[in-house]
C-alpha cells in the first residue's frame, strides 16, 4: 500500500517553501513530484518598467544569497550587447565580492545540513564562521547580503589597501576556522551516518538530467562555468572541485572544498589587483540585441538571457537559477531512499526555491 | 568521534561571541548604507532622485517644496545618493532603530538653497 | 556579440534534439520571449562550456511538441512557460496543466503582452 504524503512546505529543516509530493511504501519513497509556486514573485516581467539601471537591483533581489553574482551576470549581458569594455579593476572587483558571496552561501549552508541532522553545535558554528565573511562585506560594500555593488558599466565602490589588507587577514583566520571545523565533517560519525551513500546520483544521471554546479562535480563531473574565464576568472587559476560519490556526503564535501577554492581565488585576485577606474560612462544606452550569458553561482551555473529592443527598457530579462536546473535530479534521488532522510537529500542540493520561481 | 569535542570544550573557555544587544551595541562601520538624509536647505528639488530609485520610494513635490522618502520601502542601495546633481543627500552609518510605527521622512524645505548653487547647478 | 542561433521548423525539433543529445550535449533550458503576434522558443544546450541553440517560432495558439521524453530536465521549464505564455506543448511527461506556479484562478498569461487563450485541446493534460 502506498501512501502520499506532503513534504513541506513548511518544514522544520527548510529555510524556504519547497514542496514536494513524496509517495511512500512503508518508509521507502517511491516517487516524488515538485510542487511550487509559493514565492513566484515575477521579477521577470518588472523590465517593462524598470529602466536598464533600476533592473540591476531588481536582479539582485531574485536571490538573497547570491545576490552579487545576479548583478555581475546582468551587467556582463547589458555590456555585451551594448559592446561596452569594462574596466579591469571593475572586473577584479567584481570578482572578489563574487567569491565572497560564494563563501557565505556555503557556510550558511554548511550549517543548515548540520542544522538538519541535528548538529545544533556545528551549525551555529559555521554560521559564526560566516559571520566573518558578513563583517567584510558590510564594511566595504556598504550592505551585509545584498550589497549593490555592481552597474552597468562597473562597480560602485572600491577597495582600499587598508581594505585589501585587512580582508586578507580575515582570510587567514577564516582558513584556521575552517581547518577547526574539518574533522568534523569528514569524520565526524553523526555527520556521516545521515549522508554517505544516500541520495546517490551517478554521473550519467546527473549530466543527463541537467544537474549542475556542487550537484554535478559531487558526481564526478568536471564542469565549472568559471573556468569559461568570464570575467577576472580568466587571470586566475583554479581546479573545480570534484568528488566522485554523487552521494549527499560528496557534495558537502564539495561545498566544503571549495570555501578554501574561494579563499584561495580571493587571494590571488587580491594579488593581482590591477590599478585603474571603476567604472566607465554609460550614457543613454539603448541596447538592441540579444545575448545568453553564464556564471556559477554557489549552487551552480546561472543562465541569463537578455534581449533589448533598441529603447532604455529591455525587451525581456530571462533568469534560469541553478535550483531550477537541480529540482529534476532532485527527484531522481529521492526513490529509494528513506522518508527520514528526504530532508537531508533535499537540502543536499542547496535549494534556493525564490530563486527558482523568482 | 570526539572531534566537535574539543572545539566545544574551546567554546567554553573563550570570550562569548554574541553580544547582549541592545545593551551592547557594535559600532558600525564606516561608509555602510545605514539610513538615507537629505540636507534639505540644499536640495533643488529636481525630482532626479525619485527618478532613479529603483524602489520608488522617493516621492519630491516642487509645490509644496517637500522632499519624503519612506524608509520602509527603499533598500538602502545609495543609487539616489550617487545622482543627486548637487550631493545633498548623504548616507550614515548607524541602522535605523526599530519603531512600532511606520513614519515617513518627510522634509519641508523653508529657504531653499541659495540663488548661487541653483544657478551652478542647472 | 550577437546570440548566434539555428533557427529550425517545429517539425523539426524532435530530431534536431535527439540528435545534440546523441553527441553528448546537456540541456541547459528554454527560454521564451513573446514577439508580439509569435513566440521564441530558444533551447539551450552545452557541451563542454560550449552553447548551441537552437530556435523555433510558433505563432501564438500553436502547440509545440514537448522534449521531455528526450531529456527529462525539460519537464519544468516546459510547464513554467505553459503557465507564463500559454505555449501547450504535446507529450508532456508530467503537465501541471498549467498550474506549476500560478493558482487556479489565475486567467491571464502573465508575461504576455496579449494574452492568448488557452485552445481547448490543450485543457486535458493527463
Ligand atoms: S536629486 Fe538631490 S537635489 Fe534633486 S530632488 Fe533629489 S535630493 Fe533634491
Ligand atoms: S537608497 Fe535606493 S531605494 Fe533608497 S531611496 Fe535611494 S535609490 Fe531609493
């Protein structure tokens, strides 16, 4: 006999309103269906009437955790079409803020897993750690999450040497934090028990059904958006974290690894810091065109596609979220599993669902 | 098996890392988008801030010679401030502080800016 | 940099996709823009951090044969733009009917400019 039974929305473990459908025979999940809907915002259709520079902030509100990189995708679609070079500290900039972004979605996300198996202690250390992060973002970009850095044409603010300076020392210190917490996930029993060898996805799986970001690399997949080199990637080098198990526990590990990826990227970009403007002058643009442009976010690769139709006001903003891409291999993990693990598997992928619907 | 042990055993011999808000309070720090002013007297009321917001939350009237900005609509992205052709409006630090109503700022401008700057400015 | 695309008939589509698939590409997603009196369809596919797209148009009130029998991924996409456009696409694997985000009483396409109406056909779903 099979029972359906309604996994969120509301759920002790999840931030935000995913739902889904779970079909159980005993305790094993046989099907699940997504439902959603609960935070479409339509932030899409705001472009007719919010100009080309008001969109930037309008984008960056479609995902709070990820804020930056919206901005940075849009921008990089605006100026592609309108031709428009930036400069190179901007792209530096712009980078760093990214990868800042990067640290602090993996961190709050390290410790809502904790959070999920019941590691009270863990969690709210990781969200301590985070916490860091959130410090230099407010001082230098003015804002914690959402920090409006990035326009049309470059960036906002810029970083001292002070600044740099002192966010490097931050970085040292974030680095031994991170070692201090380390031997917990890798081998902690508790963390362990709840995620190796569950919600397993195989490679073939996982490309097929479009997975991307942690999700794909956790199943051995090498592809990374940044090594495209958009941006300042290209004067960096970097290796995608990969781990072959596809289970919940190589994608922790993944989004582990990478914190010291983004520490390390951080301290490169700071290194190489190219003097120079800010930003160059955009006048009156009036973009006609269309362009997709690509960049991973902390969940994965996000897809923007822009098309302008010659006025201040774009023709359509088509925004496609990592966690859009993820929910379909999401529902291939979860038949066989048991209904006791389906939060941890859920959270696994890192689902940002007002991303998804935006 | 013991490995959150000891940085929990840490834990206890450390400094707490919270603070008893709002008995204790962080400085915070410089140049932080904390709350939105607009030096009144200097404003040429040109309506390019209420423009530019992206959240519309800047409503200016020339008649009445009133600038109003509803602090719980605006984001606090600074956009406003960096095209304010005269730099009247200027950001602050300090975060508003909770209130148990909504209240608008509004200014009422009484003298306008002097004859000189308006000149300059247009 | 202009979006290079191929354009292809809708006829054409089925083979077009099971034929980028057989070479190894990821379906990355659709993405629909409304041309007025027709809509853009534009799919996205990547191999190797390599884009292919392809684009179809259909003129509004057409159906547009479903790709979620090749790549299931397409299932999500497929339905939120049936709820968005009113685009009905044929062999749909799961079809929220299009209520994936939008509530029953939802009339309107909301990111049309002119909003279509939903052919009869198209109601059943499955
Ligand atoms: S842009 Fe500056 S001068 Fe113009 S109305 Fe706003 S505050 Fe006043
Ligand atoms: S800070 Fe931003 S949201 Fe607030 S009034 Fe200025 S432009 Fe508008």
């Amino acid at each position: 006999m099979s029972t359906i039974i309604p996994f969120g929305p509301q759920h002790p473990v999840l931030p935000e309103p995913l739902h889904l459908k779970i079909t159980l025979k005993d305790e094993i999940v046989t099907d699940a269906i997504p439902m959603l809907g609960y935070v479409h915002r339509g932030l899409e259709t705001l472009v007719s009437i919010k100009d080309l520079d008001q969109m930037v902030q309008v984008v960056e509100r479609v995902c709070g955790i990820c804020s930056c990189i919206h901005a940075h995708t849009y921008c990089m679609c605006v100026e592609g079409i309108l031709g428009i070079e930036i400069p190179k500290r901007a792209e530096f900039l712009r980078i760093i803020w990214s990868e800042l972004h990067r640290m602090h979605s993996h961190l709050l996300w390290l410790g809502l897993l904790a959070d999920a198996f019941g590691m009270e202690s863990l969690f709210m250390h990781c969200w301590r750690i985070r916490e860091r992060v959130m410090d230099v973002m407010e001082a230098t970009a003015g804002n914690r999450v959402i920090i409006s850095i990035n326009k049309v044409g470059g960036v906002r603010r810029d970083l001292s040497p002070d600044q740099l300076r002192w966010i490097a020392q931050v970085l040292d210190e974030l680095e031994r934090e991170l070692d201090a917490i380390k031997p917990v996930l890798t081998n902690d029993y508790t963390v362990k028990k709840r995620t190796v060898g569950v919600g397993v996805l195989t490679k073939e799986q996982a490309y097929e059904l479009g997975a991307v970001g942690p999700t794909l690399r956790g199943s051995g997949v090498a592809q990374d958006v940044r090594m495209t080199g958009y941006g300042a990637y290209k004067f960096i080098d970097f290796e995608p974290v990969v781990e072959k198990d596809g289970d919940s526990y190589a994608r922790t590990m993944v989004r582990f690894r990478e914190l010291y990826q983004a520490i390390d990227i951080v301290r490169q970009l700071i290194r190489k810091l190219p003097d120079g403007e800010l930003s160059v002058k955009v006048k009156a643009a009036k973009p006609e065109g269309e362009i997709v442009c690509r960049s991973e976010q902390p969940r994965g690769e996000l897809l923007y596609y822009v098309k302008g139709n010659g006025s201040k006001f774009l023709e359509r903003v088509r925004i496609r979220t990592p966690t859009f891409a993820n929910v379909p291999p999401l529902l291939a993990m979860l038949p066989g599993i048991e209904m006791a693990d389906v939060p941890v598997v859920a959270l696994s992928i890192d689902p940002c669902i007002s991303c998804t619907e935006r | 098996m013991f490995d959150m042990t000891r940085t929990i055993i840490a834990n206890f011999f450390s400094k707490a890392h919270t603070r008893l808000y709002p008995l204790q309070t962080r400085e915070p720090f410089p140049n932080v988008r904390g709350n939105l002013f607009n030096n009144i007297e200097e404003c040429i009321l040109c309506g390019m801030c209420q423009k530019r917001c992206p959240s519309q939350c800047i409503t200016v009237d020339k008649e009445s010679q009133t600038w109003q900005v509803d602090p719980y609509a605006c984001v606090y992205c600074g956009v406003c401030v960096e095209h304010c052709p005269v730099h009247c409006l200027f950001m602050e630090s300090p975060y508003r502080k909770p209130a148990a109503e909504k209240v608008m700022n509004r200014l009422v401008q009484v003298q306008g800016p002097a004859k000189k700057t308006k000149g300059a400015a247009q | 940099m202009a979006l290079e695309t191929k354009n292809i008939a809708k006829t054409q589509l089925q083979a077009e996709v099971a034929s980028l698939k057989a070479v190894g590409y990821r379906f990355v997603t659709l993405s629909c823009v409304d041309l007025g009196d027709s809509f853009d369809l534009i799919y996205h596919f990547d191999r190797e951090l390599q884009m292919t797209h392809l684009r179809i148009t259909v003129l509004k009130g057409d159906t547009v044969p479903s790709i979620s029998n090749i790549y299931f991924a397409a299932l999500c996409i497929e339905n939120e733009i049936k709820d968005f456009f009113g685009i009905s696409f044929d062999g749909l694997i799961l079809d929220f009917g299009g209520h994936f985000y939008l509530e029953e009483e939802v009339k309107r396409y909301p990111f049309c400019k002119v909003s279509v109406k939903e052919p009869q056909a198209a109601k059943e779903g499955n």
